[in-house]
C-alpha cells in the first residue's frame, strides 16, 4: 500500500485514536499522543498540513513496532476507505 502524500498532523492524530492513542498534549508545533494499550507508548506528531513521506512512515513504523504487527498492515488498518 502506498502512503499517503496529503496527510495533515491533526488527520493522522485523528486516526490513531482508533488504536487508543490520545493527544495528552501539544508544544509549539508538535502534538504527543499516548496510549495505554500494550503498555504505556508515546509518539510525536509535528503538526504541519501535509506530513513528510519519511516522517509519516517513520510514525507508523514506531506504531507498528508497540503493536507487534508490520507498518503496512497498520496502514492498511488505517488508511482504508469506508
């Protein structure tokens, strides 16, 4: 699956609250999100309108790596429509 070119910071926060991750807080131009599930796990989401290829994949990867499954199951997960 390829990734998405047009995804914002606030849009992949958004998503990731399907796996229990919440914005627990936001400085200048980053949000962190958090998670319980699994354990404690935290990521960093620069909140810009269009996420770099590079950033995003490295995101998910980390996503990913906490959830025990690969980045493009994940993005499958995240990224299908309907």
């Amino acid at each position: 699956m390829r990734l998405p070119r047009d995804l914002s910071g606030h849009e992949l926060a958004r998503l990731l609250e399907r796996l229990g991750y919440r914005v627990t807080r936001q400085s200048g131009s980053h949000m962190r999100l958090s998670t319980q599930r699994g354990g404690q796990h935290h990521v960093t989401i620069p909140d810009v309108a269009a996420l770099r290829v590079g950033t995003l994949a490295a995101i998910l990867d980390e996503v990913a790596r906490h959830s025990g499954e690969d980045r493009m199951t994940l993005a499958e997960r995240l990224f299908r429509r309907g």
